[in-house]
C-alpha cells in the first residue's frame, strides 16, 4: 500500500536540511535587496516586498556587499542563534 499524501501536510523546505541550498537562498536574497537598492527602492518599499524583514537585514545587506568588496571573498553564518 502507497502513502497517501493530505492536501493539509505541511509541505518541507528542501533547503532546510541542507545548509549549502539555505546560505545559497540567503545570498541571493541579500542580492535582490542590494539590486532593489541600487534601484531606488526605499526602506519601506523592501519591508513591504519582503515580510520577514527587518531594517536591521537591510543594513546587513549593505555591510555583507561592502564585506565582500573590501575582502575579495563571499562570507556566510550559518547556524546563527
């Protein structure tokens, strides 16, 4: 007999137990913030486009950008508590 899948299962995030895919993920969400920046986007513009946002990760997508100009290399957290 096949396991039936309920419509209400919560579905998993596949990154979730893959931490490569998640600071992957998190990248190329501090990247779309810098490029919404760079574009003219205000802060409030990118708390309304992104609801788990707080203006403490816009500042850290600028320091990440800076970060990673001023040293050459890409640094990630991963696990932070």
């Amino acid at each position: 007999m096949e396991p039936q899948c309920h419509a209400s299962s919560p579905r998993r995030d596949p990154a979730a137990d893959k931490p490569g895919l998640r600071a992957r993920a998190e990248i190329d969400k501090l990247l779309a913030i810098l490029r919404k920046i760079a574009g003219g986007a205000t802060e409030d513009v990118l708390l309304d486009a992104y609801l788990t946002l707080k203006k403490m990760g816009i500042k850290a997508a600028i320091v990440y950008a800076a970060d990673t100009l001023a040293y050459g290399e890409t640094l990630v957290a991963i696990g932070r508590k």
